[in-house]
C-alpha cells in the first residue's frame, strides 16, 4: 500500500480492501519512524488525520466516495489549516494556530483527503535548499547530506520517501518544479491563476501558485483536480470552469502515442550551465519522447537570461509588502522587550524573520521606495512582458517545451548558504514559467553521479496542464524512473 | 551600483527591521551582490513594451458592496500577542 499509486488505493478503499483509517495509521506510523531523518513534517497532526479517516470511512460505506475521499496526503505549511499549527517555515508564526483554512485546503477536506500534517519549507517560501526553515533543514531522502529542493522541499521528501503519497506545494519562482526534480517524483504548477491563493501566505502575489506533488504525473492530475477552481476571495482567480485533469491520460493503443506531439528546445536551456549528468540524463528522455512519437524542434528564448534579474526584483518588492502584516500586533512573533511602538515593529520582524527573508524585504524596501520604482519594479514588468511574448512565439512552433529542471542535481546541505547569488542562479530554468504565468511540469528522467535523481521540465502554453500531466503521463507508461525509490 | 552603510541603515529604517550594528557590513555586501545580479535589467531597452501585471491581464472583478464576512472576533483575537476587551493592545503612541 505504501508505494501504491492513488488508482490503487481508490480500488483498495472501495473493496474494502483496507480502510482509511488503516491507511492514515501505515502513513503516520512511517511518518513517526522516517521523520527524524528528513525532517520533511513540521506538525503531524495525528489526532486530525484519524478523525477524518473515520469520517472518510463512514462516507465510502454509505458510497458517496470522490477520488479522493479516505486518501491521505500531506499540506505546504504555507496552507492556512484551521486549529492546526501553521508556521510557514517562519520563527515569527511559530506559535500561529490558523483560525481558517485555506481555500485549498477546504477543497480537499471537502473531497475527503486526509491531511497528515503539514511539511517544512523554507521560510515564507523564499529559497531553493529548504535550507531557510526555521525549524532546520529538510533533508533528501536519495541521500540525507543533501537538500532536497526548495522551497517545497518538506511536501517533495516527504513523497519521495512515501511518507505521504501526494502533497500540496507553492510554485512562486520553481517551489513545486525544482524540488520535484531534485527527489525523483512528479510536481506541477499550473496556469497562475488557477489555484487559490486564498489561505496561501502570500510571499511575491504577481507569482505565487498552488501546485501538486506525487510519483506519477496520473496523480499529480488528480490531486490537481481537486485543488483547482475559481474562487472569489482571492483576486487573481481566474473565472473558469472546473477541469478534469486527468481526461487526456488515456492513451490510443499505440507504440507511438505522442505522434503529432512537437517538442520545442530553447537553445539557451541547452548552452554552458548544464551539468553533463543532467544534460546526459535530459538527453536520454527526449529520446524516449522521439521513440514515443514526438518530434523535438529548436526554439529560442531570447529574454530567458533576463528572468533572474527580474524575479529578484518584482518577488522581493511583493515580499516587502505583502510581509509588512507581520507587525506583532495581530499575529505572530512579538519581541519581548521594546521601549515604544516602533521599536515593537523592528525588533519583532527582526527577531521573528530569517536572514533571507530580511534581505528579500531589504532590497523589495528599496526597489518600492521613493524615485526608484520605474528603474526597478516597471522595468521587471516590461521584461516579464518580453519573456511571456518569447514563449508565446515558442508556441507557434511546438506544443510543449522541455529541458532540464535545474542546472545539477541536489547539492550537499551548507553548499551554497554564503552565497545567496549562487543559491538563486539554480532556478535559472524554472524562474521564467512563473514570470510568464505558464504551466510547467517536473518528472523524474533518470539519474545524475551518485545516484541523485534529475528532472525534466516540461512548459505548456496556458491551460495546458491536461496535455502536460498527459505527457509525462505517456512518458511515464513506457520507464521506470518514476517507479524507482529510495534506498 | 554599490549601497552605502547609510542607505542600508535607512532601508533598514523604511522595512521596520532592526539591524544590529555588527550584523550592518555583511549585510550590506549581500545586498550588493545581488543588486549586482538585478543591474543586469538596466542595459536592456524597453522603450514601448508594455508593464506585465497578471499573465492573462484581466480586469479587477468588482462585487457588490455587501457584507460578506461572518464576525470572528475571538477566533481570531485568539492568536494575537495581547488583547483587552475586542482590542488589540500595542505601547502608547499619544501622551
């Protein structure tokens, strides 16, 4: 049951073959034994899971099951879960029990998923490492020197290891993507706009999006599925019907089921940068993909190097604002000795805030303050623009792109913790999907020295998560790599 | 472009963030180094190109002027650091 795909499960729950409340108690149990290595969970919540396995019970005897009812699965503590511990990586909401779900959240309790708890991050999602959690490195399960990814890099382990067989992430600059890649399993960020932020603490609002991790892209289309829809609280919602995400994953009986599919290649995915064993690894699937059908066409993206630059400043412009509630009055950190209101604010944020969300707040504080806004923050847009305009003339050669997730595999814990430049030069490859809002896709394509697992990326033009999930969901019927766990 | 100590501090001042003074030089040389990575933009011209704000550039929805929140008061008073009778408490600002 515990490397069971959530077909499976689906089939084992509704035989009674096992019921939810056994199937929570195997994740828990497992959870209890192989945390403490991976750090994956900040809370399990135990008590919580169990209720609403016995509720998902009661529904699946009275045979009003969705797809999801009686599965568990684990949330981003960015996810705002009524009565239950929500940190967001962060010392300054170390004591936050949420009076509220997040409209995620709400929408898989509703399916009837069970939440074990809630899974380490860095803080405020800002980082690539899992490195920035206050509550200690997430380590990765292929090897535990390593990180596992970030910013999602809890939900990512904690899948990888099975301790939970899918999980909710947050995509703001490659949070669900690169962590994907770097332990071996499946995630996707879909179109900004289609998952609520409602609940989701806000880190850069222009880019954040809800996104699902699971071994298989057939799972990430039903978790997917299920998180999705319209929602009025949050403003950037998009008003569009509820999709199925899983509808084009049955193939036509074929050895070439990708036939017609064009496969673009940004030339500038593929210059100096790539380490060989990933680009070896990268390589190899889209030779599967040829095999599989599909024909690969070189494609440009021109502006691509631009979406760095860029995305350090419109995120920490967003982060400085949108972090500016954390004031130690209504919720949150407050420090303990102040000697009047001003100083309250500047020794809790002090005190209550990382390293790296100072310095994202620092230079979004400068990048808004008074005769700089045009030079930055417009300037970023009107990049974004450029880059968004290169993918769409990309699309009017090919239906999907691919190339590698991140430039190397996972690096050791501590590599690149000095050098911050370093640490964001490692979303170079997943950063422009958030700036253009597409949807982009992470699976498992092989493995890199040492054993480290390496991803592909693949980007859809909007609304293209049905094709994506499709995709590598063909992909995935013809290897293993998906299939292949940790020692 | 290279910050000076003084406009650290004085970020440091807008973001509400205490810096303690040992920590002000390495901080400064962070943020230079990734100023550095941002200057990139500069050299770039975007004369006639458009400001991107949302990807699908939709239209702000409006609702009606209707109250629409259930009053959660002490659920969510629950979590703040002190409150007294509905209201949250911060030093005095007037004497």
């Amino acid at each position: 049951m515990i490397h069971a795909s959530l077909t499976e499960l689906r089939a084992a729950l509704d035989a009674k073959k096992i019921s939810s409340v056994e199937l929570a108690t195997l994740f828990l149990d497992r959870i209890e034994q192989h945390n403490p290595a991976l750090n994956a969970f900040i809370t399990v919540d135990r008590d919580g899971a169990l209720a609403a396995a016995r509720a998902a019970d009661a529904r699946i005897a009275a045979g009003n099951a969705g797809p999801l009812t009686g599965i568990p699965l684990a949330h981003k503590d960015v996810f705002c879960t009524e009565g239950v511990l929500t940190t967001c990586g962060s010392k300054m909401l170390s004591n936050f029990v949420s009076p509220y779900d997040a409209h995620v959240v709400s929408l898989l309790k509703a399916a009837g998923a069970v939440n074990l708890g809630k899974t380490n991050m860095d803080e405020f999602a800002m980082g690539s490492s899992n490195e920035n959690s206050h509550y200690g490195p997430v380590r990765n399960p292929w090897d535990t020197t390593r990180i596992p990814g970030g910013s999602s890099g809890g939900s990512a382990a904690a899948v990888a290891a099975r301790l939970a067989p899918i999980a909710t992430g947050t995509d703001t600059g490659g949070s669900v993507r690169q962590p994907a890649g770097h332990t071996g399993i499946t995630g996707i960020k879909p179109t900004y706009g289609v998952v609520s932020r409602y609940g989701m603490i806000a880190y850069a609002s222009s880019l954040d999006q809800g996104g699902a991790f699971g071994a298989s892209a057939a799972d990430c289309a039903q978790l997917l599925s299920a998180m999705a829809g319209f929602d009025e609280r949050d403003s950037t919602s998009l008003e569009r019907p509820a999709e199925d995400y899983a509808r084009e994953l049955a193939a036509p009986a074929s050895d070439q089921p990708l036939a017609g599919l064009r496969i673009g290649l940004p030339r500038e995915f593929f210059a100096e940068g790539m380490a060989e064993d990933v680009r070896a690894a990268v390589e190899a699937a889209l030779e599967q993909y040829r095999k599989l059908g599909a024909t690969t066409v070189d494609v440009s993206l021109p502006n691509a190097k631009l979406a760095i630059p860029a995305y350090y400043v419109i995120a920490p412009a967003e982060a400085s604002s949108n972090l500016s509630r954390f004031d130690g009055v209504r919720y949150g950190h407050r420090a303990a000795e102040y000697r009047d209101l001003a100083e309250m604010y500047a020794k809790s944020r002090a005190e209550g805030f990382g390293a790296e969300v100072k310095r994202r707040i620092l230079v979004g504080t400068y990048v808004l303050s008074h005769g700089y806004y045009d030079a930055y923050y417009l300037q970023a847009q009107k990049l974004r623009r450029l880059i968004a305009q290169d993918f769409q003339a990309a699309f009017a050669q090919c239906d999907v792109i691919a190339g590698p997730t991140s430039p190397t595999t996972a690096w050791a814990i501590g590599e690149k913790t000095d050098d911050p430049v370093q640490m964001y030069l490692s979303d170079i490859y997943t950063i422009a999907v958030n700036l253009a809002g597409l949807p982009g896709l992470s699976h498992p394509c092989g493995f890199g020295g040492g054993n480290l697992p390496v991803g592909l990326q693949l980007i859809g033009d909007y609304f293209a998560e049905a094709r994506l999930l499709a995709t590598a969901h063909q992909y995935q019927q013809a290897t293993d790599w998906h299939l292949r766990r940790p020692g | 472009m290279s910050l000076t100590t003084e406009q650290v501090l004085r970020i440091a001042g807008l973001a509400r963030i205490e810096l303690a003074e040992g920590d002000v030089e390495a901080t400064r040389a962070k943020l230079n180094g990734i100023f550095g990575l941002i200057e990139q933009m500069q050299a770039v011209d975007t004369s006639g190109v458009e400001p991107m704000s949302h990807p699908q550039d939709v239209a702000q929805r409006l609702r009606d002027d209707v109250a629409t929140e259930a009053d959660r008061r002490e659920a969510f008073q629950r979590v703040a650091p002190q409150t007294e009778a509905g209201l949250y408490l911060v030093p005095k600002v007037i004497e």
